[in-house]
C-alpha cells in the first residue's frame, strides 16, 4: 500500500490497492457498458453471463422473491436489481463507480423504477448484521473484490436462512486463460493451486479467482452450505455481448464452461 492510496472516508483507512484500481477502471469503462445495460434492464426475461444464458434455462433467482429484501454486490448498471424488483423484491445496489452508479440511476428514471444505490466497497458494507434476504452478484465483488473479505462481508449482512448467488467466470476458463489476457485456450496455462489474484498486462484492473476446494472451503468457514453450482453452457446459436467479444469463442464455451453460478444459503445456527 503506498501513501498516495486515498483514505476511505467510512472506515478511515487507507484504501488497499486494487479497490482503487478497480474503481478506477470501472469509472473508464462505464460508458462501454452502457448499452448491454440498457438491454438487460429493457429484458423483462433475465438472462445470465456474457452468453445471455435464459433465467428460464437456469433457475439462478430463488423461486420466491416477493417481499425479499436483497443487495446487489457490485451492481454496475443495477440490471439485476431492476430484474428482482419487477419480480416484488426489495433491492439495494451497492458498487465502487460512480459512473456506473449514474447509468443505474439514469435507467431507474427512465423505467420508472426506485431502489437505493449505494457508492460503496462491498468488503465494507455500510449496513448492520442480518440486513437481507439474498445476496447476489454478476461479475460484480465476485470477481472484482477479494473473496476473503467480501464473502465473510456478505455473511455479516445476511440473515440465518439468507441466501448468497454470484457468477464468475469459469474455473476452466481461468486456468486456460494465457498471461497475455487472450481468450481461454484448449490447453492449461495457469496454475490450479493458489489461485487467487489474477492481472493482465495492459490492463489496469485486478481480478480475483479461486479454486473449487478453496472456494468450498471459504463458503463454509463463513456459514454458508452450498446447494448448488451452475456451469453455463450458451446455446448452440447463441450471440456473445458485443463488449465481451475477446472473453471466448462459442465453440470452447460449448465444450467447457467459460462462466459458473454458486448458490450456498446461510445456516440457522
């Protein structure tokens, strides 16, 4: 950590390194991703990933989220929130950008839809213990934040029952992935044990990813029991968001899963 990180103004410590580069980097980007934002709000039919893998396909929303009080983490445009709230939850959306922040509000207005936003880091939420219902993100903290300090974050937040989803890119995917940030290969180019921080040359962001055994292992030190995991598999005339265009092609998506969805749940106990 170096001295010129800025201090955050709610805890009053020096921000760590990547929470500034990656707000940073999403500040840059916000204007490229306002029209994958505009088409997912204007969706009355959820869909997932950068494939648009249908909601109906599957199933990553709990059946019931009427009267669910639920956040986002790292909501960026807040489509998925606008998606639960047509669907009678209650949501809070919370991210790093500003400038996302401001395209979530911009869509509020103009579908007519109100929810909190929150500028915030989602390893330090500003709400007290056993706030909500479900937490849930895509490619948002789950990718974007250091699991070991949003997941137990996300724990705090949730109450007994409470429910956690997130997609991340895939496992696979990850381990395919050359150090030069191209898309996935058919052959391994990075290391299974001790995935955790990934950077790519050229690229200001930090990213982060872990194992499955670690990623278990996380999950249930925080309370958590997981019920399932979704590996997204796009349709065989399937169109990728234009703005993931270098992330993979159709045909390695087809044969392995370039993204996946965790669903745990939150003991009683």
């Amino acid at each position: 950590m170096t001295e010129e990180e800025p201090i955050d103004a709610r805890t009053g410590s020096r921000e760590r390194d990547y929470v500034t580069r990656n707000r940073g980097a999403w500040n840059e980007w916000a204007t490229e991703f306002v029209p994958p934002g505009e088409a997912s709000w204007s969706s009355e039919d959820p869909y997932w990933g950068s494939w648009k893998v249908p909601e109906a396909e599957l199933g990553v929303f709990p059946s019931n989220l009427d009267g669910k009080d639920t956040i986002e983490l790292g909501c960026g445009t807040a489509y998925v929130s606008a998606w639960m709230a047509r669907r009678g939850a209650q949501p809070v959306g919370i991210d790093l950008s500003k400038e996302q922040l401001a395209t979530a509000r911009r869509l509020q207005e103009k579908h007519g839809l109100s929810f909190p936003l929150h500028e915030c880091n989602a390893e330090e939420l500003p709400f007290p213990d056993a706030s909500f219902d479900l937490a849930i993100s895509e490619y948002g903290a789950s990718i974007w934040a250091d699991p070991y300090r949003w997941i137990p974050e996300a724990s705090r937040v949730l109450r007994p029952g409470g429910e956690l989803i997130f997609l991340v890119s895939g496992t696979l995917a990850m381990l395919c992935s050359p150090d030069n940030g191209d898309a996935p290969t058919e052959t391994l180019q990075q290391d299974y044990f001790g995935m955790h921080r990934f950077e790519w040359p050229d690229w200001p962001s930090v990213e982060f990813h872990l194992s499955y055994g670690d990623m278990i292992r996380l999950l249930r030190a925080n309370g958590f029991e997981i019920e399932d995991l979704i590996e997204l598999r796009p349709a065989e005339d399937a169109e990728l968001f234009a703005e993931f265009k270098d992330m993979t092609s159709l045909a390695w998506s087809r044969r392995w899963p370039c993204e996946e969805v965790w669903k745990a749940r939150k003991t009683m106990s």
